[in-house]
C-alpha cells in the first residue's frame, strides 16, 4: 500500500493526538514498510562497498515517532530518522574519514554535526541520505559519543525523556552535561595530537612544538581524570530502578 | 539478523528479544505489527522496534541500552575514557 503524502500527514496528526486506533498502526506499519527498499540499499551501501559495520534500525519504533511528533512540530512526512542505521568509529579521525567517504559514495546528504554544537549534550553526526521520496539517516559516532549516548537514553528512559532536551532532573541533566564536556575536551585534543605535523621528528627538532604536546597530554589527562570522576558518579547514583 | 525488541522504558526491562535470519524480513514486520496491535489493545506502551545487526554482540555494542542498566554503561564510560 502506497500512502500519498497528505494521507502520512493526517495519520501523524492522529498519532500526535496519542488516541492510536489499530487501523492507525496498520497504516503507520504499511508507511515504515516503504522506506525498507531505501533502508536496505543505504545498508548494503556502508557494509559492501564501504567496509563499514553498520547497525540498522529498520523503523522508528511507534512510540519514538508519537514523542517526536507531540515534541516539534514537524509533520510525519517530514521526518528524516524513520529508517536509519548507526556506525561506530574508534575516535574523532576515523569518524571523519566515515563522514567523508559516506558523503563521496552518495552525494546527496544533508550532515548534521553536533560536535561543536552539541544538542543538550549530545554529541554524534547525522547524515540524511535522499533516496527519493524517502531520507534514511546514518549516525555516525564515536565509541566515546557512543556510551555518551546510551548513557543518556538510559537516564532518559528511568527519569524521563526531558533531561534529554534540557530538562528533567537537576542532577542528571548536569551530570551528562559535565560528561558530555569532558569527553568533548578529550576529543578535540586528541584531534588535535593526531596532526601528522607532530611526528617524533619535529618534536626533537622544535622545543615549544613538543612543550605544547607536553602540555597538550597534561590537559588531556585532566580531563580524563575529570570524565572518569563523573562516571563514577553515575555509577554510585544510578544503581539499577525497582522492579 | 534482524531481532524485534519490546522493551519497557520505565523499568529498563527487555520483555521481548525475537531473531529473524535476514531473509525473514517480512516475518519480523509482521510480528512487530501483531505484537504494536496486542499492545495497543491491552493499553500497554512499550517500545517495539527492529534492529538489524551482523549479529548479537553488533548489536548489544550499538544498542546497549536495551540490554544494560545505567550503571554498567558507567562503568564501560569509565573503561573507554
């Protein structure tokens, strides 16, 4: 069954009204079944041509799509992560050396970078891939970005969806904050230790250029420091809920 | 693999984990749709999604919140940093 735009529209109108009827979940399954084909082939994409890993999520689930449609006020059609996928990189080189290749491979992509510019500290980037009429969306992350991540969904799940939009629980929502920073800060100065500009020979060659690495290390062990105290937090304040 | 997932938020709780080999792709639709529709008539919001993984451990490294608290993903934070 092919819905027409306007039809997707008006069914995201009812699901945002929360009141879902069956025939509503029925159309709802037959609109998610159509970005299968585009699914598939951006999958088929990273995996066989591009060596990637990739973990897909064949459809927003039923009960993401109604929190995204009473949270904006994007209409259903509109929607660009009903069909996605999600690789994971070792760090902020390779995550670059992803984005490029992804974007070289399909050309038409809309990227999303919340590094600099986190979203209430979340840090990843987003690739929208058009396969017309439908978007697929790659999040590219960083193992770091990635538990980052997951930790926040979790709190989110036990303390509610607000803390990650900014609101929510005082200490949960600057807890993941401060985190989020810190492992921001030993991102970028990694980055930064991977300039091919540092080699062990212009160390030896130029004093202030290894004070500054020397430096550089300080700081980022600082921050680790800092990063694994917050954890550690979180370790000792969210032990598993009630059953 | 796809795997269907019928997670509860609230408690953290995975209630349902079902594995379809990748050319059961439609068996996994139809069974997230049955599954959404019983739900749905019992007044239960759960979150029913598929994911699609080379295999489990893929999948439990990219989505770890279905499978772990929020202690044991500090603690793996704690690890990596």
């Amino acid at each position: 069954m092919r819905l027409s735009r306007s039809q997707v529209d008006r069914l995201g109108e009812r699901l945002r009204g929360g009141n879902i009827s069956d025939d509503d979940l029925r159309l709802l399954d037959a609109y998610r079944q159509s970005f299968a084909e585009p699914y598939a082939e951006v999958l088929a994409v990273l995996r066989d041509e591009l060596g990637l890993a990739p973990t897909g999520r064949l459809a927003k689930s039923t009960k993401s799509i109604v929190e995204k449609l009473e949270r904006e006020t994007a209409r259903l059609s509109q929607m660009q992560d009903i069909a996605g996928c999600r690789v994971i990189t070792a760090d902020v080189e390779e995550q670059d050396r992803t984005i490029q290749a992804i974007h070289a491979r399909f050309g038409d992509v809309t990227v999303v970078d919340r590094r600099a510019r986190p979203s209430s500290g979340y840090r990843a980037v987003h690739m929208i891939v058009a396969i017309e009429p439908h978007r697929v969306e790659i999040q590219v992350r960083t193992a770091l970005q990635q538990l980052w991540a997951e930790l926040s969904e979790t709190l989110a799940d036990r303390f509610g969806i607000a803390v990650k939009y900014g609101g929510g629980d005082d200490v949960v929502r600057e807890l993941l904050g401060a985190t989020s920073e810190s492992v921001a800060e030993i991102e970028a100065i990694d980055a930064a230790l991977a300039d091919p500009d540092l080699s062990p020979a212009a160390l030896a060659r130029y004093p202030k250029l290894a004070a500054r690495v020397t430096g550089l290390r300080a700081e980022r062990q600082l921050h680790i420091d800092q990063a694994r105290a917050l954890f550690t937090r979180a370790i000792a304040n969210f032990s598993a809920p009630d059953p | 693999m796809f795997y269907l997932i019928e997670y509860h938020r609230e408690r953290g709780r995975l209630v349902r984990f079902d594995v379809f080999p990748t050319e059961r792709r439609p068996d996994a639709e139809a069974a997230r749709l049955d599954l959404e529709l019983s739900l749905n008539a019992a007044g239960v919001s759960h979150e029913v999604v598929i994911l699609e993984a080379a295999d489990e451990d893929a999948l439990r490294r990219t989505h770890r919140r279905y499978f772990d608290d929020a202690r044991t993903i500090a603690l793996a934070g704690r690890a990596a940093v």
